[in-house]
C-alpha cells in the first residue's frame, strides 16, 4: 500500500504534504460531520442491505442456470455441465463500500470463453430476464462504450455488465485484479472487467479504508447537491470522486475525515489542470493495450481534466469533461474551499456546505432540450441516447463560437407532468466567457452546431415513430414551471427606482413595450390589444410575441401550432424533429433559412440578422487542445499538477439584456409553421447576440 522512503511513508506518486495527525478540534468535527451525513439518510438501513443481498443472490441463481442451459446446448459432456459456472460482481459504490439507500446496483457477470456477449447475453440472457415478473424496465444497450444491459430487479436498478473470459470454467475464487484475466479478451471486455479491478486497486492504495469511505460518502453529496455530478454530460462520476478523495488520502495519510474533506478542497482549487491526478505511476504491459499517455497518443493532449484509474489498462476516466463544465467545477470548488475555511474557524456548520445549487436562478439564458416519444418505454431508450450525446453539443457550440459562449449542462434530467405524451428535458445554461469584450453587432450563430447534433441523433439505429427532439433559446423568466421543484416560489428580482425610471423612458411604444424581452410594462390583459395594432406590420398574418407563445400553450413545444408568422424575440431553435419517416417531414420552404428575407417574412435582410463570421473559424478538435508541454510524465514535481490556480475562470460573468442589462439579445426571426398536431413547431434558430 506505501513503501517508506527515510523515515516518511510515501502512498502514490509522490511523498505526502503532511503526515500530521488530527487536534481535539479536528475530531469533533469529524463526529458533527459523521452525525450529518447519517441525519441525512445517507447510509442505508439493515432492511435495504439485506434486500440488496438477496437480489444479487437472486441474480447469481439465474446466470449460473443460464450458463449451464448453453453448456447443455452447445454438446458439452454432462462434467462440464455440472462444472459451468458463472459469477455476479459488484463494482463503483458497492464495491467500494459507499452505497447509500436506494442506490443503483453496478453488476458484472463473469462467463466463460464459449458464452459471448453480443449473442449469448444480449439476447438469450435478456429473454430469460424479460420472462421474469420481478424484472420491468429492461433495456438492453449493446452499443455503448461499455456495454450493458438496464433493469430493474424487485424494484433494485441494476446496470449488468459481461465478460468473457479466457477459460473453460470460471472458478468461484477468481483474482478479478490480476492481470491474467486480460489475456484474449477485446477492448470492450477490458472495459467491463476494469470496472471491479478499478475500485479494487483504489482500496489497496489508500492508508486507511473507513476515512476514506466516509470522505467519498460526503463528497458524492455534496457533488450532487452542487450539480457536478453526471459523468455523462461532462462533470464526474463515481469512479472520478473516489479516484479524487484517494489521491487526497495519499497525500494526508494520517487525517481525519473533517480534515480530509477540507484538504480536498484545498488541494483541487489549486491544481493545475490538466496535469492528471494519478493514485500509482502507469504500467504497461505485453499485452499491448493502448494506456493514457499524451507523450504518444495525440488524442490524450486534449483531455482537459485527467483523472487517471490505477489498474491496467490505466485509462482517464474523465475524458467527457470539457471546457465548460470544468469551468463550473473549479467554480463549485472554490466555494467548496470558501465554507471549509468558514468551518474550521466556527463561522460555519458542514450543513452550509451541501446548499443546494440553484441552477435556474443563476443564468438569464438557457437552452432546452426537450425529448418525446410515443411511450414510457420507447423514451427511456430514447433519453438515453440523446443524454449521452448532450456532450457533444456543449462540445460543438463551444468549438462553433471559440469558445466564447459558454456552456453549462443542468445534471439532472427534468419531466413535464401536464403533458400526455412522454416526454423530458434537459437544461443548458449559456453566457459569454469571462474577459471577453462585447463588440457591437456581434452575434454566436449556432444553427451549424444544432443541426450537427440533430444529425448525430438522427443516427439511432433502434428510432420509432413518436421520438422527436427539440432545441430552444429560452429566458430564465420564462422557464417552464416543471424545472421548479413542488412548493417552491419562483423568485421574482428587484428592480431599483432608477431601473424603472430607464425603463420607463424607454418604452414609449407599445411596440417597444412587448416587442423588447425584459420590459415589463406589457400585461397579459393588453397582450389582445397590442398584438391587434402590430398586425399591419406583417402581412402575412399575425405577428405574436415570445410571452404570449408561452402564456398561450405553457411549454416550448405546443401540441400544435397555428398557421402564423411568429415574431420571436430571442430567436428559439425549436429543432427539427427527426427526418427519418414520412410523416416527420416538414415542409423545407417553411423551416430552412436562405438568402431570401421576402420568403422568410423577415423585417431586415438576413445579412443582418446573421452577421457572424464563420470563415474566420478555424477547424479544431471537438475536445479543445492542450499543450503538450503543460504535462510532465512520468516525473512529477510537488504533488502533480498542484500549482497555481488559474483564477480566471472563478469570477460570475455580467451580461447584457437586450442593450441595457443581462443576457442574450436576439433579433427578430419570422417562420411560417403550419398547423399539425403530430408535429413540433419547428423555428430556425439564428441566435442571438451577447452585447
């Protein structure tokens, strides 16, 4: 676990910071801390556990009976029937020993070399299971990075993975963690069986096992409280915390968990990404499979956040992180070192740490990513490939505007309960980069980025009719009501004396007064009126303002949409649903936008709605770039990578609204759209400017 070198014991890649033990005033904040997480149901009860057990009892039944039906089948001798065995492991929280009440249960099964994964486990183990009362929600995903299969046993979520094996038989007492159980094995089985020799190698390389399951325990909470914690739209997951809190671990051996927590926070507000956090230095071996190593693999330049596993193969198990939502980590982190200080000088209690981050309070911009389909079923097949593309978006509109328009994913996936289809929906929240200076007229076109991930979705093998995607521009005022937890008050900000005095002299009209987006002077009651005396000023029918698009039909995606000019202000991309059968086809002439303003009922020449400069964009990889030169491998000085902070991403970034306040100004957009009840309104987006 360490080796000693003089008369200090070295865990990990470096010598520790301290070896100092814990004061009178560390442990009893370690007692307050240990009482706060129990009072927060944080640990599960006997009950859950011993129900846990049963199910994973349960499963290892159903997969040994399974390899053995195939062993019969497939002509073995009746020794090797009775000798066929399969096993069930855990793997992430189980298996490190840090799962709470109702957690997900992270699964391996182990099988021999002749049971495959693609035939044998994805379709003979999965009809065995779908036979099963106790099992609903079944979803298999074959094509993931990892493959796996998705229930729900006895009301327990289950994730299942599989691997083969290079035996005959599998023994009871199989070392998952030596490097044998590689041999003849692909890059997905690697995959699979690293999860358990992951978490293994994290247990061995930590001083002490109970300090560390306790600090990961806390830091998964407080991760999820702060919305940082979803590997599959950019922050982290389980394994990225554990990996984290144990380089933390190695560097304090002898601390408690109350000084661990704040070392924790110490130690990643001044690191210097992207030098990686590495629990043990990288080995290679003869059999050949590729490892992090940015010396070599260009590809590995580009991580912005390394987070390195120790066990062969070792592989950064943070590559979704991109430049944005590491920028909302280090953020979170900062705040994080802010209220440990406060604590530690009795300013604070540890229940001010773990506040709720209130996502849709912060930003005055978001996009929305609404998700349909005909049934519960077919949308959980459906959410879970868009979730695991949401990246690319944030990745896409990123490289589109240089990064100057930043992006930030809400974690947690969102249901509208008015609405009688299925449906759900992700959460950006947009603004422009810190430090950049706002040029009149500038705009961040990302139509191109938005129709590149339609694309990527349109590629869903297992599409049915009924999915549908939609994008949309909308402000933080006129969020729908589902993204408010039940019971809370939506906040309404103060204005000044003064703001309403600007305000006032700037709204003469009645068409500034409904036209401009945070003017307010326009009530619902004079909505009627107001849209009568702007008739004249489109021909081709009724012009309607983004708040009585809104007021009308409550949600971004009305059931259907009358044949009208939309005036919409900010522009929305409504996103066009998927081309893939007839009767999803709108109309080109409605929804694409050309050089025509006349055919679209634009007021202004779309040279001035679109004065973005593409040309000047360069091409460059979706996941950014890194200097090389950043990264020392294999020696690394101090604790690797803890150097000075960059503290130019800490700051909150002023926008503003319209010309005179916060946010994204848009500019005016007409699409025709035609009634139809199976159909999203569809509006090209040609977003918005950041002034």
């Amino acid at each position: 676990m360490g080796t000693a070198v003089g008369l200090v014991m070295q865990f990990g890649v470096t010598k520790p910071i301290s070896m100092a033990g814990p004061a009178p005033a560390d442990l009893k904040r370690t007692r307050e801390l240990e009482k706060f997480l129990v009072e927060s149901g944080l640990y599960e009860s006997e009950d859950e556990a011993a129900k846990r057990e049963a199910v994973l009892a349960r499963l290892r039944e159903l997969v040994k009976d399974w390899v053995k039906q195939l062993t019969r089948i497939r002509g073995y001798t009746d020794q090797m029937v009775e000798d066929a065995n399969a096993l069930i492991l855990t793997f992430g929280s189980c298996r490190l020993g840090v799962n709470g009440p109702g957690a997900d249960i992270d699964a391996l099964c182990v099988g021999p070399s002749y049971i495959s994964r693609d035939e044998d486990f994805f379709y003979f183990f999965h009809d065995i299971l779908a036979q099963l009362e106790e099992v609903t929600e079944l979803q298999p995903v074959p094509d993931a990075h990892v493959p796996v299969m998705k229930f729900k046993f006895d009301g327990i979520s289950i994730d299942l993975l599989y691997a083969s094996v290079s035996v005959l038989v599998v023994p009871e007492d199989l070392d998952i963690s030596h490097v044998s159980v590689l041999y003849n094995v692909d890059e997905a089985t690697v995959r699979s069986l690293n999860g358990c020799r992951v978490a293994d190698q994290i247990l061995k390389l930590v001083p002490n096992v109970q300090h560390f399951r306790t600090t990961l325990r806390c830091l998964k909470f407080w991760a999820r409280r702060r919305g940082v914690y979803s590997n599959v739209t950019g922050f982290l997951g389980g394994v990225n915390w554990a990996i984290l809190v144990a380089r933390v671990c190695q560097l304090y051996p002898n601390a408690v968990p109350s000084m661990l927590v704040s070392r924790f926070f110490r130690v990643y507000t001044q690191w210097r990404w992207p030098n990686p956090v590495m629990l043990c230095e990288i080995e290679e071996d003869e059999l050949g499979f590729p490892v992090w190593d940015p010396r070599r693999n260009h590809r590995d330049r580009t991580h912005h956040m390394p987070i390195i596993t120790p066990a062969y193969p070792c592989m950064n198990s943070s590559y979704n992180v991109s430049p944005s939502t590491l920028r909302v980590m280090i953020e979170q982190l900062d705040h994080g070192n802010k209220i440990c200080q406060d604590i530690e000088l009795n300013k604070a209690r540890w229940s001010s740490l773990f506040e709720q981050y209130m996502f849709f309070e912060i930003y005055k911009n978001y996009l929305q990513v609404d998700i349909i389909a005909a049934g519960a079923d077919d949308l959980r097949a459906w959410r879970g490939w868009v979730e695991s593309r949401l990246r690319q978006l944030t990745l896409m509109i990123e490289r589109d505007t240089l990064g100057k328009l930043q992006c930030h994913p809400y974690p947690h996936v969102l249901f509208d309960p008015s609405r009688q289809c299925a449906h759900c929906a992700f959460f950006m929240g947009l603004q422009r980069k810190q430090g950049e200076v706002a040029q009149e007229g500038q705009q961040f076109d990302i139509r191109t980025a938005v129709d590149e991930f339609r694309d990527s979705i349109n590629m869903y093998n297992y599409w049915k009719p009924g999915m549908d995607i939609c994008v949309s521009h909308i402000r933080r005022r006129l969020l729908p009501a589902f993204v408010y937890p039940e019971g809370y008050k939506r906040p309404r900000p103060s204005r000044t004396l003064g703001d309403r005095q600007v305000r006032s002299s700037s709204s003469s009209s009645p068409e500034n007064n409904c036209s401009r987006p945070l003017k307010r002077k326009c009530s619902v009651e004079d909505v009627p009126r107001q849209l009568g005396k702007r008739q004249s000023l489109s021909p081709g029918g009724a012009s309607v303002s983004p708040d009585s698009v809104l007021q009308n039909f409550g949600s971004p995606l009305p059931e259907s949409v009358g044949s009208a000019e939309c005036d919409v202000t900010p522009v929305a991309d409504r996103g066009s649903p998927p081309r893939m059968v007839a009767q999803h086809e709108l109309s080109k002439k409605d929804l694409v936008l050309n050089n025509n303003a006349e055919d679209l009922g634009m007021a202004a020449p779309l040279s001035d709605v679109l004065v973005t400069d593409n040309s000047g964009i360069t091409s460059c990889s979706s996941e950014g770039s890194v200097d090389q030169g950043v990264i020392s491998i294999p020696s690394f000085e101090a604790v690797s990578g803890l150097l000075t902070k960059d503290v130019g991403l800490k700051d909150n970034i002023a926008l503003r609204d319209g010309s005179e306040t916060h946010g994204i100004d848009g500019v005016t957009l007409k699409a025709n759209t035609k009634a139809d009840a199976g159909k999203i309104q569809d509006l090209r987006l040609s977003l918005a400017s950041i002034a």
